[in-house]
C-alpha cells in the first residue's frame, strides 16, 4: 500500500529520556530493524588489515557465484563441450563421434547437476575450510559425480562396465572439477580491479558534500525552534555517514536499503518542506533480495537533485518495490521539472549497473528512461 509523508508528531515532555523522543520524519518502514545498529555496517574502511581481508573474503565469495543460476549454466556448457571434445579423438567416424558425444553428454550433465548443488550444499562448510582442503574436497566431489554419471550409462550398457573406464571417469570428474574451481580463481581476480573501480566511483557518487552542509545548515536553524527535531536530523545524520563510511560487505538486504533512501530523504524533505513529496510503495516479500549496497541512495539522490531541486513548485518522488516471478523490482520515479536542469555526468548510475553485475551477474539489471513525462529507473534483482 501507498504511503506518503506525514508530519512529525509534537515533541514529549520528557527531554533526556530518548525513548520517548518524537516519532521520526520517515514513515515507520525505516525503522523495519527495531532501530537497532545493523550487523552488516561494522569495521571501518581505515583498518587495512579489514581491507585485506574482506578482499579475501570477497574474492572467495565470488568464486562461490557458480551457485547463482546464470554461472552454473556457464559451468554445465563448459563440462559438456570439454567432455564432446575429449570423445572426439576416440570416434571412428562421426557417427560414432555423435553416439559417443549423446552417451557422455548424458553422463556429464547428470555429474554436473550432482556436483553443483552439493558443492553450494557444503559451500558454508567449505568457505571454512584451508584452501588445500578445500579443493581436495571439491575434487572429490566431482570424482564422485563423475563417477555416478558413469554409472548411470554403463548398467543399461551404453560404455564398457569396466573398473579402468569407471576409474577413470572419476579422475575426469575431479580434473574437471579442479577446473572449473581454478577458472573461478581467474573469473574473481579479473573482476577485482573492476570491482575496485566501482568502489572508487561508488565513493564519488555516495552522499556529496553539500547535502552535508545542507542537513547541518537545517539542524542548525531548528536548534531554536525545535531542538528534539535537530537533535533527531543530528543523530539520523549521523548514521547515514557512519554506514557511508563503514565497510558494507558484497551485499545488504533490499530492506537495508530501503532504510538507508528513507533516512536520506527524510533529511531532504526538511529542507524542501511541501516542495518534496515523498510516496513510499514497498512490498514485504520483496525485503529479502540481495543488493549491493548503497545502490538506492544514488538513484534517491539524482531525484532530488535533477527532479526536485530545479523545480520551482517542487515534485515527487515515488520509491516502490514488488516481489515478481522470483525477482525483486525497485522503481524509483520522480517528476521532472518545467525547464531542464543541468544533467549529470552519468557516473552514479554507471556505478550502480557495475555493482549490480558483480553481484548477480546477468541476473540484475537497470533501466533508466523518461516514460510520461516521469523519469524511471528501475532495478530488477532475484530473490
């Protein structure tokens, strides 16, 4: 359901005891963690030894990507076409190449669909596991898929039942499982300097200095007049930068967000006042999908800066999520002034496309586009 902006209610009596303090500028759905500091926003950036390892941690997560749809496809078209050309030098014709290439595509894909999910089965137990021991176990996984991939033509008799031909499936099996883990090591370590690249841009198009100066200007003109609403600005104010300036992690939660573009907004519409309508539409089922983080705040943010700020009646901003066919679906939309403004570089969203894609590969997308007469962008993330 629709929900806009309402008023903030009258201040407590009670000055000092801050969980009778006013109800807050955003709407309650902000506040979908209890208010409590989130997990996820933790370490700071300034630890190189953090750095250094959440870098490790991130290279090994993404090696674990074949566990998303689009990278397993990847890994079952490159097990079939190496097992249709190791047949080939063993065919007599190629009517024999063609029975040969059926009978172990069969036998491959069977292997492949055994190792895959038991690989992200045991994926929480091998992320803890010393690399040599990890790979040993990921090897006899797929010794043992080759294995029952094998046996599965050699009892209706399709290959020859013998123990060298199973032997030496299964030494397949794990050479191929080796294989895919080792391309998997190049995939994550080429991505790394496009992953750090967007990390660059991403601080670019975080939260621009003169919003800061902005909030402080606001709360500092209501230190008289309202000092339980500056004091609110402060502190909200104040947990925007600490999660802009924490290390996020590969990924938050849609609800995360969400909180982040509320608080960021709620700040904005002290200074806009009746010129900045906000209209939240958020689906719960949609809380949970994976997100990059700090990937909403951008597109928020460009609405207020090109929709809103040069419009001399002000707009709105409308923020909506859905659950749809396995997808999260999260609609900015906002209304665009009279007279164009001055339009930007592009760098955000170029950012947030990058980011999307280093998490869910071709699975997410952006779209960006002005439908009647209402500037859209639209992320599309699976759940």
């Amino acid at each position: 359901m629709a929900k806009t902006d309402a008023p903030a209610a009258a201040a407590p009596a009670d000055a000092g005891d801050t969980s009778t303090r006013a109800d807050s500028l955003w709407p309650d759905t902000a506040r979908l963690r209890g208010g409590g500091v989130s997990s996820i926003f933790e370490a700071s950036r300034f630890d190189p030894l953090h750095e250094q390892t959440a870098r490790e941690r991130w290279r090994l997560a993404t090696r674990f990507d074949l566990c998303r749809p689009a990278l397993a496809l990847r890994v079952l078209l490159f097990v079939q076409i190496s097992v249709a050309l190791a047949a080939l030098p063993l065919a007599a014709g190629w009517a024999d190449a063609a029975a040969r290439a059926a009978v172990l595509a069969f036998a491959s894909l069977a292997a492949s669909l055994l190792w895959l999910p038991t690989v992200c089965a045991l994926r929480p137990l091998l992320l803890r596991q010393p690399p040599r021991l990890r790979e040993t176990a990921l090897a006899a996984l797929g010794a043992a898929a080759a294995l029952i991939g094998w046996g599965l033509v050699a009892l209706p008799g399709l290959v020859p039942a013998r123990a060298g031909t199973g032997l030496g499936s299964a030494a397949a099996g794990a050479a191929l499982a080796l294989a895919v883990w080792h391309w998997l090591g190049l995939r994550a370590a080429a991505a790394q300097p496009e992953e750090a690249s967007a990390r660059l841009a991403e601080l670019q198009s975080r939260i621009r200095p003169h919003f800061l100066f902005n909030a402080l200007n606001t709360a500092l003109a209501l230190v008289q007049v309202d000092p339980r609403q500056a004091e609110t600005v402060l502190e909200d104010l104040a947990q925007l930068f600490r999660v802009a300036l924490a290390e996020t992690g590969s990924a938050v939660t849609l609800d995360e967000e969400i909180d982040l573009a509320q608080r960021y907004l709620a700040i904005e519409k002290l200074r806009f006042g009746d010129r900045l309508q906000l209209v939240w539409d958020l689906d719960p089922a949609a809380a949970r999908a994976a997100m990059p983080p700090l990937v909403l705040q951008p597109l928020v943010e460009n609405a207020v800066r090109h929709g809103i700020e040069p419009a001399l009646d002000g707009g709105r901003i409308v923020v909506s999520t859905r659950a749809s066919r396995g997808m999260a679906v999260v609609m900015v939309t906002n209304t665009l002034p009279g007279v164009p403004g001055r339009s930007g570089n592009g760098i955000a969203l170029a950012n947030v496309a990058e980011r999307l894609r280093l998490l869910h590969d071709v699975a997410a997308t952006l779209n960006t586009g002005i439908e009647h007469g209402l500037y859209n962008a639209r992320i599309e993330v699976p759940l």
